[in-house]
C-alpha cells in the first residue's frame, strides 16, 4: 500500500471513530449532522436529541427524539397525544410520532410550537421536564440552525 493510501486510511478511521469529547461537542451546541440536519444532544442524560425539521405546516420545528426501536416496532409509524411536557417552565401540549426506529416528540398546538422555538431563540439551554425527569438541552447555535432550514425552505 502507497504511503498516501495508508495515509488516507488512517485520516478515515482517525475521523470515523466517536470519542467522549465529540459527545461532549455535541451537548454543548447544535450542530449539523451526518445528513445535514440539525441537533443538540441532551446533557444530562446523552439519550435524546433536540432536533429541527420541516413539520406539516412547512415551517421548521423542534423535534425531541428518543430511540426507541422497540417501541416503534410495537406501535407503528402513527402520531398519538402525550402528556404535557414542561418546556423552561410552561406545560405546553405534545404529540409523539415513530419514524423509523426514532419517537418523535413535538408541541401539538401552533402556541406550543411558538413557545418551544421562542425558548430554544432566547435562552442558553432550553429545559424540558415530564414526571420525574429532566432534560436540558443547549440553545447555544440553535437561530443559525433555524434560520439555515426555514431559508431552504422558504426557496423559490
């Protein structure tokens, strides 16, 4: 093997593998994905992930993912009501859609939706709590992320 082609190879696995502080990069500030979306890990847990995609309305939205291939299996790509999640403080109404091997949680009203990206455009870190648990995901790059999507959609 030519020394470029070790080269190459070593520069692909060096990059391919995920180490604690890529993680750690992740929680700290959304960033664009593999795909070319964008996401927050939570940083408490590390389990979900705030992320943002075009919802029905066309508009962009905040989506919490959790994966849960399971569940999913069990249950089938369909949006049934969830209880009411905490979003900084106001109980804001949610839904929760399966795709693939990802639940997708989301505000189920337009106020909700509002009050979810207001957060997520105002704050440092936005908190999102149901029952017993907490979940604080960073705000930090969240405007550049959503102005970026509501841009490509919003093309002519």
């Amino acid at each position: 093997m030519k020394l470029s082609k070790k080269i190459l190879l070593a520069l692909i696995l060096i990059f391919s593998i995920k180490t604690p502080a890529m993680s750690e990069s992740r929680k700290d500030a959304w960033y664009t994905t593999s795909n070319g979306g964008s996401s927050v890990m939570e940083s408490i847990h590390g389990a979900l992930y705030a992320s943002l995609y075009e919802a029905k309305s066309g508009e962009p939205n905040v989506y919490i993912e959790a994966y849960s291939p399971e569940y999913c299996r069990e249950n089938g790509e369909r949006t049934i009501q969830h209880d009411p999640v905490s979003i900084n403080g106001t109980l804001v109404q949610f839904s929760q859609h399966c795709r693939g091997e990802w639940n997708l949680f989301f505000a189920s009203t337009e106020q909700g939706t509002r009050h979810v990206i207001n957060q997520f455009r105002r704050s440092n870190s936005v908190t999102v709590e149901h029952g017993a648990f907490t979940f604080i995901f960073s705000a930090v790059g969240f405007i550049e992320h959503y102005n970026k999507l509501r841009n490509n959609l919003n093309a002519i």
